[in-house]
C-alpha cells in the first residue's frame, strides 16, 4: 500500500507490516499506526514512519549494535499488551529512538530509557519505559572521538 | 481532580487493586508505597516528561542528516537481535 511521507515522498509498504501503537508514543498518544522502513539498504538505521501524520517520522535503530550489554526487562510490557497470551515466549524486537540534532549528525544520541519494543507476531508496539535510572535518554552513539 | 488528606500509615485505595499507601512524610518529602496489579506501569511522572521531550526533538529529524549519521557511524555488524534469551544472560 502508497503511504504519504513529507521526508520520502510517497512510499511503498505492504500491509502485513504495519504496526499498531495502542498506546502511542509518549508525546504522541494518537498516532498509533506506523510502518518501519529502511531509507537505504544495509543501513544500521530503520524509518519508524506514522501512517496518521505523513510528518512525523523517527529514526531508529538496534540497541545491540552499539551497546551490547543493554538490557530491558519486558515482563512489564509483555503483561501490559496481553503478549502473554500464547504461554511460550514471544519474539520481541527492539528499537532505539535516535536524535540527530539538525546539522550535526555527529552529535546523535539514542535513547535508551524509552525503547520501542514490537511484537512481530501481533504487529503491536510499545514504548517501554525503563526507570532504571543506568540507561541514559542521550547516549551518544559516537563515542570517545570527541575526549 | 480530588483531593485527599492522608497521614502517615494511610491509604488510598484506587479502583479494585491499586493501593497507595503513605509510609513516611518528613519535611517536604512523602514516601509512597504502591501496589498494582503486573502490567500496570508506575513510574515517576518526571520519567514519562523527560521521554516524551526527548520523542518531541527526536521527531524533528530531518532525512538528510539520517544519510550523514549513516556515514559516520558503522557498527562492526548488522544482525537484527531479537530480544528474548539474549537480553536475560
């Protein structure tokens, strides 16, 4: 299905991958259907793009490839979305929310306190929030370079 | 919004299965004890604040610097871990 983007212009996203937010992002709690896309092939980020606001658009990405000893405890989003359900344990991914100020991409941060967390099976998605104060809202994903 | 005055050691009970109890008022801080049901999230509202500021500048991206954060940024690998066993150990 032709979805309308103010960044990409009209994009093309096949249905079964739609994703739904019953909750939305905090911020944004009634734009619930989204669509995850890749702006280029091979790249480490993904477009989590709404389907309600053709300008709202986030990018994301895979925490692990960064920061391999993240960790998230999803016991409370699993209970909260009724992924429970289906007794065996159920395959999550997990997204990073990125800023990339305007003009200094060399200064993007992930946010590690709100994670995206989908569930491929039932297309839902969360925003977990993690009030375990380790994890940082700005963690730069370029390190050291700047010391 | 109600307002309640409670003191120290009571309660408040909120639908069937919440329950806020005061456990200790000193100077200007109250300490809350909370029981809820699993699956009901409680965090401190500051937390809900600072994430949903951080979605607000997060949604300003623009796609051109996306394509120049690609370009400064390569991670080692490019598997797309699933979170389940690997995020317990």
């Amino acid at each position: 299905m032709k979805i309308e983007t103010t960044r990409f212009g009209r994009v093309d996203v096949p249905e079964e991958k739609f994703i739904t937010m019953p909750h939305g992002l905090l911020g944004f709690p009634d734009k619930r259907r989204f669509c995850i896309f890749q702006q280029k092939q091979g790249s480490p980020f993904v477009w989590y793009q709404s389907l309600d606001d053709p300008a709202l658009a986030f990018v994301m990405t895979n925490p692990w490839l960064f920061k391999p000893d993240y960790r998230l405890d999803l016991e409370l989003a699993i209970q909260a979305m009724g992924w429970d359900g289906d007794g065996d344990q159920v395959p999550l991914e997990c997204y990073v929310i990125i800023t990339i100020p305007r003009g200094a991409p060399e200064r993007m941060t992930a946010n590690l306190m709100g994670p995206v967390v989908l569930n491929p099976n039932t297309r839902e998605a969360v925003q977990v929030v993690l009030s375990d104060e380790a994890y940082s809202l700005k963690y730069p994903l370029l390190q050291q370079k700047a010391a | 919004m109600l307002v309640l005055t409670r003191k120290s050691d009571e309660k408040i009970t909120i639908g069937d299965d919440i329950i806020v109890s005061v456990l200790e008022i000193k100077g200007s801080q109250v300490k809350l004890g909370i029981d809820a049901p699993k699956g009901i999230a409680v965090h401190r509202s500051e937390i809900y604040e600072r994430i949903q500021d951080e979605n607000l500048l997060a949604a300003n991206v623009v796609a051109a610097d996306c394509v120049e954060a690609e370009k400064l940024w390569k991670p080692r690998k490019g598997n797309q871990d699933t979170v389940g066993g690997e995020s317990e150990d």
